[in-house]
C-alpha cells in the first residue's frame, strides 16, 4: 500500500448527514487524489490536491469538498450525504518525478448512505 | 472529453493460456499507459507502464501500445487462477504545467482463468 491509510474502512451513515474521510500517507509524496469506484463506472476522479492547500476538482466533483492543511493529509467531506453517493472510495498518491508515474492507492473506504 | 475503452468482459480463458486484454483512448496527446490489477474488494496495483511505441515485456506481461491506432494491449503469458482480477487501463498526458498528472481510467475487464 506505499504508507497510504484510509479511514474509516467502511462506514454507514444517512442521508443529509456531512462525512469526513481521511487519507493519511507517510511517503512524503506531493500529489494526492480522491477516487469513487461504481459497478459500470470504474474509477472516476473527485478530486485532487498538488500541495499543501492546493487542489482541484475532478470530474465528479459535486457534492464533495477536500482540504489539504499537511503534506500526509488528504480529507475528503460529503457536505450533506446522498444515496448516489454510496461508493467505495480510494485515496492515491504519486511523487514528483517518479520515473514510472505510478499512482500508489490505499486500501479503500466503502461508504454506505441509507 | 478523454475516453479510455476497454471491454468489460468477463474474459474467460484456461489456465496456461495466453490472456489479450485491450485498451482504446481518445486522447492523442497521451504520453503515458499504465495496466492496473485490481483483486475483488482490493485497491488497484501497478503492473505494467509504457512510454513508447512498441512491446515492452516483464515476466509474464507483455504491454504493446501502437500511438498511430490509440491502442495499447496487456498479453498475460502462461495464466494461472491466481490472474483472476479486473485489469484497469489508464492512460495520461506527460505532466502538465505545475506537474499535475490526471490519468483517464478505463472501467476494466474482469479476468477468469479457470484450471
């Protein structure tokens, strides 16, 4: 998992109701991102951050906010929680100049709203 | 809009075999191609990358990519059980100003390799 942590794993909450989930990673790496994974979806970019207090939407963005105070932190808020919005949801994060370009994921946080 | 397309499958094929996987992007200006396995409830893994023009063979992979068709290919060589997994292709630009680097995903094809 490159030092990426996700937390919670899993949580349930209900609809209306703001969640946080954090990505904490140890590899000092500058570029971080926020995924959701959808049967027939695949994975599609929420958003991402390219240093401390510097982000930017993806394609899914609505609906979410994120904040980036410290390099190893990387939070994602459901501001008022949906059902479209169950997912599973994963964390990555890419250095700079990496040869390979290679996204590292953490383990995923499945998200249920009722 | 960037599409990267890939056959959802499932693919199935018998152990030994060799495994296509096949991937389609739209975007001409991508640089960089990537193959990610992904086990069932498990985060996406790098397996392969190429950069140019040709094959480019690690182990039991072989990643071919032809620019001129928008098409890169995983050959998966002798496959064991163990491959079962939803193979991801993504595909990106050579980074942008600032260094942002945002790959396009595809949905995957999901991979069965029975004994």
């Amino acid at each position: 998992d490159a030092g990426i942590t996700q937390s919670p794993r899993h949580k349930v909450t209900e609809t209306g109701t703001p969640v946080t989930l954090r990505c904490h990673q140890t590899e000092n790496h500058r570029y971080m991102y926020w995924y959701r994974q959808d049967p027939g979806h695949g994975l599609r970019l929420i958003h991402y951050s390219y240093g401390v207090k510097d982000t930017d939407k993806g394609e899914v963005s609505d609906g979410y906010s994120v904040s980036r105070s410290k390099t190893e932190d990387f939070l994602l808020t459901l501001e008022s929680a949906t059902s479209s919005q169950t997912s599973v949801y994963f964390c990555a994060a890419r250095g700079a100049g990496t040869p390979r370009n290679e996204q590292f994921f953490g383990p995923g946080t499945r998200l249920t709203v009722l | 809009q960037k599409e990267v397309e890939q056959n959802s499958g499932p693919l199935s094929v018998p152990e030994g075999a060799i495994a296509s996987l096949n991937c389609t992007y739209s975007d001409r200006g991508s640089q960089s191609f990537f193959w990610y396995r992904q086990y069932s409830g498990k985060s996406p893994e790098l397996i392969m990358f190429i950069y140019s023009n040709g094959d480019k063979e690690d182990g039991r992979f072989t990643a071919q990519l032809n620019k001129a068709s928008q098409y890169v290919s995983l050959l998966i060589r002798d496959s064991q059980p163990s491959d079962s997994a939803t193979y991801l292709c993504a595909v990106s630009p050579v980074s942008a100003s600032g260094g942002s680097y945002i790959p396009t995903f595809g949905r995957g094809t999901s991979l069965i390799v029975h004994p």
